[in-house]
C-alpha cells in the first residue's frame, strides 16, 4: 500500500536503531502475469477456403488488462494478427497446398507478454479446380439431313460431368446430359466436322474431343440416263456402233449393248464393234445407258444391214453440225466479227477421211482500223469447193477455200468508203482449223475447233480501194467455233 515506512535494526542489547526509510508512493502498478484466456471456436469454423488458402475464424480472448494480439501456428510458421474488437475474428492464410490438412494453434497475447493456451482446430483446404477429361471415342453416323454422334463418357477428378457441349465447326449446336446427341437440319451431301467437350458441376469444361470428319447421304438416285443416240457402220460380217454419250443427274458409269435380245460385253465408252455378222443381213442394235445407281435407260437403237458379197467396204456416215463463234482480223483491233453457219459432212470412219458442205452466214461489227479509227464492217463468205479434212484418234482437222467479201465499210459507222458484191479478196482464203489435241473430238456429240487464215488484197471495192485494202489484207488472222449437233437432213 502507499505510505512512508523506517526499517530498523534490533541490537542485542535490546535497542533498536533506524537505518534506513523509503516511501512506496500510490501510482506504482502492480505486475501483470495473467494470461488471457484461450480463443474459443465458433459456428462455420472457415468463412471460405480455396485450394492454396483458408479464412481461419476464431472467439475472441478475455484478459485482466486486455488482449494486444493472437498468435496463429501452423506448420512451423507464426502469423500475428492484432486485437481487434468483436466478438469473432479472422485471418486469410495462404499459400497452402491444395486438399491438405492443416493444424493451427491460435492463443492470445496480452501488454504483458502473457500468453494464453491455445486453441487447436485441424482444418482442411479445397480440392483443385480440375476440369473433365477429354472426351474421347466420338464416331458419326450420318443420314440425309442429320448426323448421329456418340462418345464415351468423360471423367471429372474433383467432381461430376454434367452435360456435353457439341459442336459443329466453331459453333455451338447443342447440350445433352447423355452421351448422344442428333445435329439436325444440316444439307445433304455435305461434309461436317464435330467436337464434343465435358461440362463439370461447377461450370468448367475439358479439351475438346479430336475433329471427326463426316458427310451427310446423297439422296437416293431413281433417275435413269437419257438414252444415247447410236449409229452403225457395216462391213460384210460387222457393224461399228457409235453413239452420243447419255447424260445422268449423277453420272453414266457404262452402256449394256445387244444385238437383238442377246447381250453383248457392257463397255464404258462410245463405240464398239459386233463381228461374226452374216452377208447382206439386217442387224438392230441397241445400246442403253446405266448409272451407279442401277438405273437404265430404255435403250437407243438403231438397224444396219451388213454388205453383201462384193460390197465396196464401208459406207460414209452423214453428221451435220451448227457452227457458232467468233473471227478476229489481225489488223483490225479491238472487236471481233461473230460467225455463225453450219457444216454437213460424210465420214468414213474406217478411214476416218470426210468431205463436207461449208455455210458462213453474213456478218457485221464494230472495228478499230491502224489503231485508232473507228469503223463498221460487213462481210461476206462464199466457200469454194469441199471442206475436206480428217477425224483420227479424236483430234478433227479441216481445210476450206473461201472468198471474203467486203459487203459495207463505214467510217465512224457513217461515212462509206467501200462495199458491194463486187469487192472481195483476190485469192482464196485458205482456212485450217483443227480441235485441241487434249479434248477428243467425238463426231457425235461435236466440239471446238480453231485456226488462223490469212487475207489477200481486195479488188473491186471502188475508188477507195487502196484505202480499203490495207484494212483487211494480212495473216494471222483467227477463227475460234463450236460445232454442236444437229439433225441430218441432206
């Protein structure tokens, strides 16, 4: 208590004497040596926990004084956390490994250094966020309009699957739970690509499955070729059948042929040839078209009559065409002269040697002369004698005569400066045309021809035809045609 006090000292004789005096004065404060008392737990020990951290809650610690701070140990480490007021606290520790268990030893620590007992609690951190598996084992089954996917399911080591994704391409087509799935409304006969990927109950999804390649069905063929149009070539004891190819919606894979009803080899081109003919005998042949599908035309045919005993060989075949395209003039630029016309011809396919009929119909256009002068142009052709020419291993090559004739020349489409019947090149034009050497020429079915030519000087063509001549009058001049069949009529 405060106050003065004397000590004294008690001699032998019995007398005491003072030796010393000290005052104990009112603020002097007591030591401090209670502890506080140990945190306690409280409801929902973890307010939240991840994989690598938890939120560790505990009640609040009393003390005589009062608490200064809370010691929390775990795992050889020490993390002081200040007093704070309330009757629950709290502190986020991280760094922590993903689903372990962790023993933390919380106690209170007053002014004074005093420590309370601990309070001991075992907690457990989060299993990692992990996403499903890939999805494995997808395969396709495609019809007209839809495709039918399946796959096995996928796996999820910190949880569930919970639907699949599907997707066609890059896009999204459907979620299912089951591990089946029909993509609809797709085109048929088109190719697809799909993926699939896992969904887990907690929203991630896993690798997308490999790209599996599919193509929806044709749909199925019912249409039969069209029938081709066959011709026959005889000698004594054989015919040579030809015939225009038929045309498919799909596409002809092959032609059956008989003589009479009997069944001779199928082939797959154009042509073929039936020996072992009787003399002087009427043969009908017919020839019918298949597709892939098994679908058959009714058959084209035709009846030739084999050559008696001392017959001349082969007869020609007539064929007659329509010509259409177009002719440039090497001097004149900027313009080409449209040709249209036809050609009748006789082949003789064993020798593959013809002879035909020429027809150029008039023609007009508008025309560049010396590069810069406007001018309209009307010509004529007179062929002169046979076109005559070859068809050997499908490459056709034609030699014509023909007279041009300047019909109406027309500077800036007014100004007359020649024409007439009477003004025309002074020799032939010689014109040799030819089909391209890498597409067959099948007398059948037709197909383009080109060449060049050249233009002699003109004469009649008035007084300005010195002016006129220089015009037209050169080589390398070209002609580019089709010739499309059409009906025989001579």
């Amino acid at each position: 208590d405060p106050g003065t006090f004397d000590v004294y000292c008690k001699l032998v004789a019995g007398q005491s004497t003072e030796i010393a005096s000290f005052v104990i004065e009112d603020d002097v404060t007591p030591v401090d040596t209670e502890a506080p008392s140990a945190p306690t737990e409280v409801d929902g020990q973890i307010s939240d926990f991840g994989p690598t951290s938890i939120n560790v809650r505990w009640g609040a610690s009393t003390d005589n004084v009062g608490v200064t701070e809370y010691i929390i140990r775990y795992e050889g480490e020490e993390v002081r956390v200040p007093a704070a007021a309330g009757p629950q606290l709290s502190k986020l520790i991280e760094g922590l490994g993903p689903d372990s268990e962790y023993l933390f030893e919380i106690s209170a620590v007053d002014a004074a250094g005093n420590e309370s007992d601990p309070l001991v609690i075992l907690l457990v951190t989060a299993a990692p966020n992990l996403a499903p598996s890939q999805v494995s084992g997808v395969t396709a089954t495609p019809a007209l309009n839809s495709v039918a996917l399946s796959w096995a399911a996928a796996t999820d080591a910190d949880g569930s699957v919970a639907s699949y994704n599907v997707y066609n391409g890059a896009t999204k087509v459907a979620t299912v739970t089951g591990t089946t799935a029909t993509v609809s409304g797709l085109a048929v006969d088109t190719a697809y690509s799909f993926q699939v990927e896992a969904v887990d109950n907690k929203g991630l999804a896993g690798a997308k499955s490999t790209v599996v390649n599919t193509r929806t069905l044709k749909p199925a063929d019912t249409t039969a070729p069209t029938n081709p149009t066959v011709t026959g070539t005889a000698t004594k004891t054989a015919v040579t059948l030809n015939w225009s190819g038929a045309t498919d919606n799909v596409g002809v894979v092959g032609y059956d042929v008989f003589n009479g009803t009997t069944a001779l080899p199928s082939v797959t081109g154009t042509t073929t040839t039936v020996s072992g003919l009787t003399p002087d005998t009427s043969y009908t042949f017919k020839v019918v078209a298949k597709d892939a599908a098994g679908n058959k035309s009714t058959g084209g045919t035709v009846t030739v009559k084999t050559l008696a005993d001392g017959g001349t060989g082969p007869l020609p075949v007539k064929y007659s065409y329509a010509l259409k395209g177009s002719t440039n003039v090497n001097t004149l630029s900027k313009g080409a002269l449209p040709l249209v016309g036809g050609i009748n011809a006789e082949l003789t396919l064993a020798t593959g040697a013809f002879s035909a009929d020429l027809t150029l119909n008039d023609t007009q256009g508008r025309l560049t002369a010396l590069g810069f002068l406007p001018v309209t142009a009307k010509i004529g052709f007179v062929p002169s004698g046979k076109t005559t020419g070859t068809l050997l291993d499908g490459v056709l090559k034609t030699k014509s005569f023909i007279r041009i004739k300047v019909k109406e020349v027309k500077l800036f489409g007014a100004i007359p400066l020649a024409g007439g019947n009477n003004c025309q090149t002074k020799s032939l034009s010689e014109i040799n045309l030819a089909s391209a050497a890498n597409a067959e020429f099948k007398p059948l079915t037709g197909g383009a021809i080109s060449g060049t030519y050249r233009i002699s000087d003109l004469n009649g063509c008035g007084a300005l035809n010195g002016l006129v001549s220089p015009l037209t009058a050169g080589a390398g001049n070209t002609i580019n045609a089709v010739l499309t069949p059409r009906p025989v009529t001579f």
